[in-house]
C-alpha cells in the first residue's frame, strides 16, 4: 500500500503518475457517483507496474492487518483535492504525520514547475482541471539529465573561447615580461640604472669635498663592474635605451674615461666609501656575462619551467574565472539559466548566492590549488595527484551515483525549472 511505500520518499518521476492515476479515477468516480464517502493513504495501492490504484476498503498490510487498526491517522474524510495534495506530500516527502495543515509543498529537491503545480493544487476548482494541469507535466523531464549535465561542462569551455582574445592578450603580457626580466638580468641593467642615477644625483649637488669623492668612488664601481659601458654595441640594445636615458649614458661614458682601468685597491676603497650604497644595489653577474648555468644535480631536480606553469596558470584563470564571476553575479551562472536549470538547497527552494558561487568554486578550486603548487613546489607531482583524484572521483561516482561531490559538499541539487 501507499502507506507501506511512503516511508521512504519517492521520486517525482513515480508520484507525477500517481497524482494523474488517483485523479483520473476519482474523476470517473464523481461521474457516475460511485465516489468513496472516506479517502486516504491506507485506501490507496501501488501496483507491481507502477501506478495508482484507488480501494474502496484500507489496504492489507504485508503482517494481514488493516492499516486502519495499525495506523488510525491512516484514513480521513477529505475533499479530492486535499486528499491529492496529501499523497503527494507524503509520498515525496516520505513522512505524512509532519505535513502542516497549510503546507501543500514538501521541503525536498522538486522540479520547480513541480512546486508550482503542488502550491495550487489545493485551490484548483474541480478535478478536469487538475488533469489538465498534470497531463502536460507527464512529458517534462522530472530531473536533471546526464546530457544537461555535460552541457553546462561545455558551456564552461565556449564562455572559455569566448574570453580567447582577453586570454592572448595575457599570455602574450606574460611572455614578454619574462622575456624582459631575463634581458635586465643578462644585462644587469637594473643595478646600472641605479648607480648611473646615483651619479645624476651627486652631478647635480654641491660641489663640495665629499660630493665629490663620493661621485668619483661610484664612477670606480661602475667601470669596475659594468665593464660592457665601454662596447659600443651594448648601447644599441633596445632594453638599455629604454631604460637607461641619453644623459645617464653620459655619465656612465665619462667615468669610464676618467678611470679606464681602475685597481682592486682603488675599488675596494670605492667600494668601503659608498657603504650602504653598494650593498644595498641588486646583485646580478657582471654586464655581458650570461645567467649562471644550473648544475647537473638541480637540472634533474627541476621537473617543470617556472614560465610555462605560470602560463598554464594565467590560462587556466582566464577560462576559470568568467564561470566564477557569472556564477556570483548571476546566482545560478551562465549554463544553467540557459539549460533551463535551476540549483535548489535540501528544502527544495533556490540556493543562495553564497552556496551557488561555492559550488562554482569546489568545481574549479582543485585545479587552481595543482597549477600553484605545481608553481611552488618546482614539480609535476601535483598533477599526478590530481590525476589520482580524478580517478578516485570516477570511481566514486560509480559506487555513489547520482550527485556529484561538489553538490554534496556545497548542499545543492540540480533540478528543472
């Protein structure tokens, strides 16, 4: 019986039947006036095939006993629409004896359509009319199918494609800052900038004693460490025009002609003169001298080059992150408002903003925390681990069908609008 089977609920899919069984017969009943005088769930009986049966008598229990005697709130004398709101409460919800007297909705995940017919049923005028508002119900899908599912995958990777030109745009700033930092670091431009500044400072200062000692120790230390000044061919890189300026060219010139060949003594007092301000310059190998080769032993420990996961990094970022957004601008997100998808908490009521944007964001966030510690760690283990976690999902969702695990840990369902 009905009873037996409502203390477990039941999907839509099956109750939606039901619902059209019971009031199809009641209807024929009120027809040729053979209506039962008492309606209840102890007088409804599920067949082997699935549907609804209406008994003029409580159904047998699986123990012999009536349901009446085993449950007396089992049987009461209501009105057809009432008696159908009743049934489908108990038979969604799965527990009857909790169903408040105005409640007509259960707090479970329904179709939203599903909700709106449940809301109105108990006000629908006559019994035609609960027909045909349940009929057209029978062809709408009573979930979210796997189909849907894969469409809001591919919905992230078209809104994906279509951030392309933003995504370019990144990589190619990427690159080209690379690119820079390494030539400033072949070049040691960096400290050069800062010692040619130096010199532009003591330039335009008083002409007194230590001004001027201090401006011909940092014209020493200049010769003596930036010794490509003296190269013609160094001056026409485009990196050192644009950051070295015409007059700091000058100065640099000028000190190399006024010290053409200084000595280590001479150096190591420039050097104890300016202190603090040679310590305090970036240090990086000598102009015209290449980055420092890595030794055999840190070449087999490097397993994956900084540039090309930072690029996979700002990739995935830039395809991620127009999900992330719409998701919390948009509540549901992009995919699901045009799937006609609508994303609900254990109650059945929409999610809120918070719970739709942290499901976005437990679909994304392990993806993003492999590429950082890809980044952190110098290694490509982390993608082996989430390899495994993928692995580990899939066969989780063998053996737990149904949700996936960022709908359980965020509390959402899908359903259908």
């Amino acid at each position: 019986s009905l009873v037996t089977i409502v203390q477990e609920p039941q999907p839509w899919k099956s109750v939606r039947f039901w619902l059209l069984d019971l009031t199809e017969e009641l209807d024929a009943a009120r027809q040729d006036g053979s209506c039962p005088d008492t309606l209840g769930l102890d007088r409804v009986w599920i067949t082997a095939d699935g549907r609804a049966r209406l008994l003029d008598f409580p159904a047998p229990e699986k123990s012999g006993g009536g349901a009446e005697g085993s449950n007396p709130a089992a049987t009461s004398k209501l009105e057809a629409q009432p008696f159908l709101s009743q049934v489908a409460y108990a038979a969604l919800a799965g527990r009857r004896s909790s169903q408040k007297s105005n409640e007509s909705i259960p707090p479970v995940p329904l179709p939203m359509y599903a909700r709106e017919f449940l809301r109105a049923l108990p006000a629908t005028p006559d019994l035609p009319s609960v027909i045909a508002q349940l009929r057209p119900l029978m062809d709408r899908p009573a979930a979210v199918s796997g189909v849907q599912r894969r469409g809001m995958m591919y919905m992230s990777i078209v809104i994906a494609l279509l951030c392309a030109p933003l995504l370019a745009l990144g990589l190619i700033g990427l690159v080209k800052a690379k690119r820079l930092a390494e030539t400033l670091y072949q070049l040691d431009l960096i400290p050069l900038a800062q010692c040619v500044a130096y010199l532009e400072q003591r330039s335009g200062a008083a002409a007194d004693g230590k001004a001027i000692e201090e401006r011909a120790a940092m014209e020493i230390y200049v010769v003596d460490r930036f010794r490509s000044i003296t190269n013609a061919a160094f001056w026409t890189n485009k990196v050192v025009q644009q950051t070295i300026s015409a007059p700091q060219r000058r100065l640099a010139e000028r000190a190399a002609e006024s010290h053409p060949a200084p000595g280590k003594e001479e150096v190591a007092k420039a050097i104890a003169l300016l202190g603090p301000v040679v310590t305090s310059l970036r240090d990086g190998p000598k102009a015209g001298q290449a980055k420092p080769a890595e030794s055999e032993p840190q070449r087999k420990d490097k397993k994956m080059a900084d540039p090309e996961i930072a690029e996979f990094t700002v990739a995935f970022f830039m395809g991620g992150l127009p999900s992330l957004l719409a998701a919390l601008l948009l509540r549901r997100g992009l995919g699901p408002r045009l799937l006609k998808i609508e994303i609900v908490t254990n109650t059945g009521l929409p999610a809120p903003h918070w719970r739709t944007f942290l499901r976005w964001l437990y679909a994304w966030l392990p993806i993003a925390l492999t590429f950082v510690a890809a980044y952190l760690v110098d290694s490509a283990w982390p993608f082996w681990v989430f390899a495994c976690a993928v692995v580990g999902g899939i066969i989780y969702r063998y053996v737990r069908p149904g949700r996936p695990i960022r709908e359980r840990l965020s509390g959402t369902w899908l359903v259908p609008e």
